[in-house]
C-alpha cells in the first residue's frame, strides 16, 4: 500500500524524500506510519520499474565544487516525479478491487486517494469493506455470546468496544455508499 501512497502524492507533485514522508504521515498517519527505512527502498524499487524518476537539483553555479560555509555540502536533495509510465501503473493500481483493498492498511491508503479514483470503483471498495466490517462484527457478536460467561469483565468490556467499534464503522461506511450513490453522475463514473 506504500506503492499507492508515494504514487498518489507524486501525482498531485513532484518532491523529496523528506517533503514525501512528511505528507504521507499527515495523510495517513492515523492508519500508518511510515519510516525512512521502509520510504526509500520503495523509492528506489519503483525507480527500478521505471514508475518515478528523480532530478537531483544543480549546485550553485557561484559555488561549483558544491562546498558551502565551513566545508559543508550544498548538494541539493532528490526531487521524485512520476513518469508517464507512472502515472499508468497508478491508474491501474486505484482500479484493482480486490481483498487488500478492504484491509486496514489497504482500505486507509485507497480511501486517501478516493478523490482520484473512479466512483464505481470507490463504490465497489466502499461495499467489500462494508462487507467485511459486518462479518467481523457478526463474528464478535457469536464469539462474545459464546464466551461471556467465561470472561471476566475487563475482558468483556474490551470485546464489546471492539464490537461497538466495526458496528460504528459499518454504519459510517453505509453513509459514504449512500453518498457516494446519491453523488454518482449517470454515465460510468
């Protein structure tokens, strides 16, 4: 889901490493939180692929050996950008539907991008993850019913937050679908 996100943000500009991990933690950071250790082996893999390319920013011409004050580096930072082939790949990655899109880490990073994905597609996500929310509550309510007696109350408690917690996020997720149909131009999306 790493791919996605740097994807995403890279659609809307180019930027650096560091300006990139800012802005996927302030988008994601409630469903993620990304380190340097896992940004720049991405960054490099989806360079591999052809998906970005990186522009490393000229010296100053006033200071061609590239030194500043006191012997330091003036080097500039790498600036990533998507390439055509990129911004394919991206297009074709906020198409897929499929289970890792229902996920938690899957659903969070899709559901950041919904603004550039397809309505039928965001409906189909909305709906599989709606689905799986409902089975995992319908599943803690058998498994509370079953195992109550047996629990203290801590732990009762703790499986009854869990339970209120997929009831809420099913009937949030029920809102956006009816949003989202009531919002669908005619037409395919």
């Amino acid at each position: 889901m790493l791919e996605i996100a740097v994807l995403g943000l890279l659609n809307e500009s180019p930027m650096h490493g560091y300006e990139l991990r800012k802005r996927l933690s302030s988008l994601l950071g409630a469903f993620r939180a990304f380190s340097y250790g896992s940004l720049y082996p991405t960054l490099r893999r989806l360079q591999e692929a052809g998906w970005i390319d990186e522009e490393t920013p000229l010296y100053d011409t006033a200071d061609p050996a590239g030194i500043g004050f006191a012997g330091r580096s003036k080097r500039g930072k790498k600036v990533y950008k998507l390439t055509a082939e990129g911004k394919e790949h991206f297009a074709s990655l906020l198409a897929a539907v499929g289970p890792e899109a229902y996920d938690d880490e899957g659903f969070g990073t899709r559901l950041a991008f919904f603004a550039q994905t397809r309505s039928d597609i965001r409906l189909q996500i909305l709906e599989g993850r709606r689905q799986r929310m409902t089975e995992q509550a319908d599943g803690m309510r058998t498994s509370i019913a079953r195992t109550r007696e047996r629990m203290d109350r801590y732990t009762l408690q703790l499986q009854e937050h869990g339970l209120e917690s997929a009831d809420r996020e099913v009937r949030w997720l029920t809102e956006l679908i009816e949003s989202e149909r009531s919002t669908k131009p005619p037409g395919p999306g």
